[in-house]
C-alpha cells in the first residue's frame, strides 16, 4: 500500500456498514461509536473498499486517538502514517496543544508519543478519565508558552484599550473646554451689541 494508491479521508454516513466491519473485527462498540461517526478518519482504496479506520476526539486544545481498526493488520504500518498526517493536520487546525492515545502499537511511539507522567496526566481532560489508565501523549506545541502570550497579549490590548479610553477622555474634555470658551466668547459679544443698542448712535463721536 501507498499513499499513491490509498487515501484518507472524512468518514460519511455511507461508510457505516464498512465501519461496523471493523469495528466488529476489533471488538469495539459498534453501536456506541455509530453516534460518534463524524470522529472517524477512514483509509480507502482505490476500489473504494474501507480497509482502515481511526478515531479523533478534540476537546479544547487536547485530542484523542482511538477506535485504530484495519481489516488485514498487513496493512497497518502503511496506513498509520498516512492516519497520522491527516489527523494532525486536523489538529493543526483546530488549535490543538496535544494528542493522547491509548492504542498500544509501537507506532506511536516511534512517532513521538510517550508515556504520559503523573504531571501530564493532570491535563488529561476530565472527560477522558474514566476511559483507563496507561495513556500515551504527543505535545504538538508549547502549552506553556502560548498560554503566556495569549496573557501578555491579553495585558497589551486591555493596556492599549485603557489608553485609547484615555485619549478619547482627553479630547471629550478639551472638546467640552472649547464649547465653554466659546460660549463665554459668544455671550460678551451679545453683551457687547445690547450695550451698544442701549447707548444708541450718541457712544461714537460725530465726524466733522
């Protein structure tokens, strides 16, 4: 098998009988992963036969691989890769910090997953807890250090909101100074015009 001649893709509503094949061969819950179809990536050939099946749960930044089901498991060190390009694409997508897993095959571990530690475990979505012990996890980026950005990002934009609210602040009482000055001008002139309406033409001095 090769990626020239197999492909992955989305699972759809006309792969169900397919699937149930192989999760039946796996001994899965059919019936409990039917509702959750659309977690499923599929591997097929070119004569369109399902010959591959995993799943993908994405919670917040976290996502789950499970339900790994083949039909001849010949197949399944060519199709793990392909599995694992396209569901970390999918997880690059979704903003996802890490992959868990509880598959055993030692693929995944020549792949980059470890055993989670007691720390990492910590982070394991509630959830997912009850789903069993002996988890393994792949961080795809820097929790830490993106959760200090988005803060410092945070800061900067509530500093930046704070200053503009100041400047608008600034102008609003300089406009309201402006207005005041203005009309203070504008009523010494109509004092201005009524005392000289009042005094009549005699205030100036006649021309000679």
């Amino acid at each position: 098998m090769s990626p020239s001649n197999h492909r992955v893709r989305r699972a759809t509503l006309e792969d169900l009988p397919g699937l149930r094949v192989l999760w039946e061969l796996m001994h899965l819950p059919a019936t409990d992963l039917e509702r959750r179809l659309t977690e499923f990536q599929v591997v097929e050939s070119t004569d369109g036969r399902l010959v591959g099946a995993l799943g993908i749960q994405i919670f917040r930044q976290h996502a789950w691989l499970h339900s790994e089901s083949y039909l001849d498991f010949a197949l399944a060190d060519e199709a793990r890769p392909l599995l694992l390009a396209r569901l970390q694409s999918l997880a690059s997508n979704h903003g996802v910090f890490r992959l868990w897993t509880r598959e055993k095959s030692p693929f995944w571990t020549r792949h980059g997953f470890k055993p989670a530690t007691p720390e990492e475990l910590k982070k394991l979505p509630e959830p997912w807890v009850a789903s069993g012990p002996e988890w393994l996890t792949l961080q795809l980026k820097d929790e830490q250090a993106i959760i200090s950005l988005e803060k410092e990002l945070s800061r900067f934009m509530e500093s930046e909101k704070q200053r503009t609210l100041r400047t608008f602040q600034h102008v609003r009482t300089l406009k309201q100074i402006a207005t005041f000055v203005a009309l203070i001008g504008a009523l010494f002139v109509l004092g201005a015009v009524f005392y000289l309406l009042r005094k009549g033409p005699g205030i100036f001095p006649r021309m000679k």
